[in-house]
C-alpha cells in the first residue's frame, strides 16, 4: 500500500515562511521540506502537510493572502535500498 503526501507549493521561499508562521499560530503542524520533482520544478521550498489539515490551509491561504501555486499530492517514493552500496 503506498502512502500520499501532500505538499503546499510556492512561488518564493517567502510565501512559504509566512504559510508556515501563520498555521504554527493555528495549532497545524508542518514540515518545511524541499519541493518534490514529481510535482514542480519552481521554488525548492515547500510545507508537507496531514491531509486532515487541508481545509484549515486553504482557508488560512485566502484569509492572509498567501500566494501558493497548488496543494500536491505526491506517492511517497520510499527505496528501502536508497544509498546502500553492497
């Protein structure tokens, strides 16, 4: 079974530190984290976010005005093997 993350993207790292204070201030816990390849190729920085959270950002988006490019979601892409040599 894979599991889905799912990425809050930006245009700019500001946009992406000001989602991030503002949803600390609301209790919803995130993870700054570099923005996935699969999903785009502009800013390197993103918000990893629950799924449970999601109304909560997007709602947080309108009311401060944050730019964001779109919320992906993204088969995580786990490689047990991943950096072993032998």
């Amino acid at each position: 079974m894979s599991e889905i993350q799912h990425y809050v993207l930006f245009p700019n790292h500001d946009n992406a530190m000001r989602l991030n204070r503002e949803l600390k201030a609301l209790g919803v816990k995130t993870v700054i984290a570099p923005t996935p390849r699969a999903a785009s190729k502009c800013c390197g920085v993103s918000l990893l976010v629950r799924k449970e959270d999601l109304e909560t950002i997007k709602a947080c988006v309108k009311e401060h005005g944050i730019e964001i490019l779109k919320i992906a979601d993204i088969e995580r892409d786990v490689n047990p093997k991943r950096d072993r040599y032998c």
